[in-house]
C-alpha cells in the first residue's frame, strides 16, 4: 500500500515538475539561438560587395533557360539556392543536379525559395540546351531557373560574388571546366547563409533542414 501511495505522489510530482524544467529549458535559449550564421566570406582577388559590414551578392544579368533576361531584381523577397555546372559534364554535375533535384521536390510548398544554376559553359549551354536540362530533372523554371550568359561575368559572380572556385575550360574543345561542387544558400537580405557540398547527400540534407531553419527565422 505504502509502495503505491509513493509510486501516486512521485507520479504527481513530476507532473507538476515537468512544465517548470521544460519552461526554464526553452528560456534559456535566446531568440537566434537557432538562427543561421550570416557569412561574411572575403577575398584578395575580389572587392566584397558590403553593406553594413557584410558582404551582399554583387548584382547581376544573365539569360534564363526561356531566353529571357533574368537578374537579382527577380529574386527580390526570395531565398534562394544557387549552384554552378554544365550540362555536357560527365561527373558530379549529375550528382549535383539529381540532390537539386530532392531540394525542388522537398521546397515545392515555399514559392519563396527557388533554384537558381548557373552554367560555366556558355558557349555550348545556350536557353535551348538549358530548358532541356531542365525538363530532364523535372525543373519548374519558377522555382528552379538556369542562367547562361557573359562568361566572365559568370565566372566573376561565382569567384567574387558566392567566393566559390570557377575556372573556364583552356579551349573551347575541351571539358576540364573547374568548378565547385558547392550549393550556396542565400537569405532574403542576399547574404550568404551556407555552404553545402551538392554530391553529399548528407550535406544536403542539412540543407533542406537550414532552409526551414531560415524560413523559420522570417517568421519571427
């Protein structure tokens, strides 16, 4: 008897106990406390483009996969996801595009993130090419853009405005395009919020999470 009068009275003392532990727990964690860090990346080849002291990507100008001209302004009010390949490479450019792919899938529902794939080779990616890219891995052009144009302002906005590696092929024959297989997440404000490799699935996966993360953290 004296066993389950105990077993009742510790019951109902936890019940009283949990709520206040739980509360103090969630207090003790500020408001940011799972907020993204804002990326401030710098630099020697390039001027970062800062406002209040944190590097913002640099405007730009390209060609979208329906041969329209599509620039930053498009992306105003947007979070976005942005990545560099080519259509004819034979390696981590499939792999890439294919994780891209899950990012779309699981983002469907957030028409303020999209995708936005630049390709380093322009001379053999124009709109055509790249809107057939794009059917290939079941893109939505308004959540999931491909930009072609300028080469050297391609590869400018990947080395200075995302600081990621861009290098163009030595001749127009050959394919030894170098570029990084790095998915850049950029906030609303058009601040770098992560880097994440796009042939780990495992790293994406912490990509589609932060971007909940971040959606999180405008609805504050």
């Amino acid at each position: 008897m004296k066993t389950n009068q105990l077993l009742k009275a510790g019951a109902l003392l936890l019940l009283l106990v949990l709520p206040a532990l739980a509360f103090l727990f969630l207090r003790g964690f500020g408001e940011n406390e799972f907020a993204l860090p804002i990326l401030n990346p710098e630099s020697g080849e390039c001027a970062p483009n800062k406002v209040d002291d944190i590097h913002r990507i640099p405007p730009f100008s390209f060609i979208n996969q329906d041969g329209q001209p599509f620039s930053d302004k498009e992306l105003a009010g947007k979070i976005y996801v942005t990545d560099f390949f080519f259509t004819r490479c034979p390696d981590i450019c499939l792999t890439m595009s294919s994780e891209l792919a899950r990012v779309h899938e699981a983002m469907k529902n957030y028409p303020e993130v999209v995708i936005l794939s630049h390709t380093v080779d322009p001379a053999f990616d124009s709109a055509q090419v790249l809107k057939a890219y794009a059917q290939r891995y079941g893109a939505d052009t308004k959540r999931w853009i491909f930009v072609t144009g300028d080469k050297n302002a391609i590869y400018e906005q990947a080395r200075c405005g995302y600081y990621i590696a861009a290098k163009p092929a030595t001749s127009d024959t050959e394919l030894d395009f170098i570029h990084s297989d790095k998915l850049v997440l950029v906030d609303k404000e058009k601040r770098i919020r992560g880097y994440y490799s796009g042939t780990r699935r495992e790293d994406v996966d912490r990509l589609i999470t932060e971007i909940q993360v971040l959606l999180a953290e405008y609805k504050k």
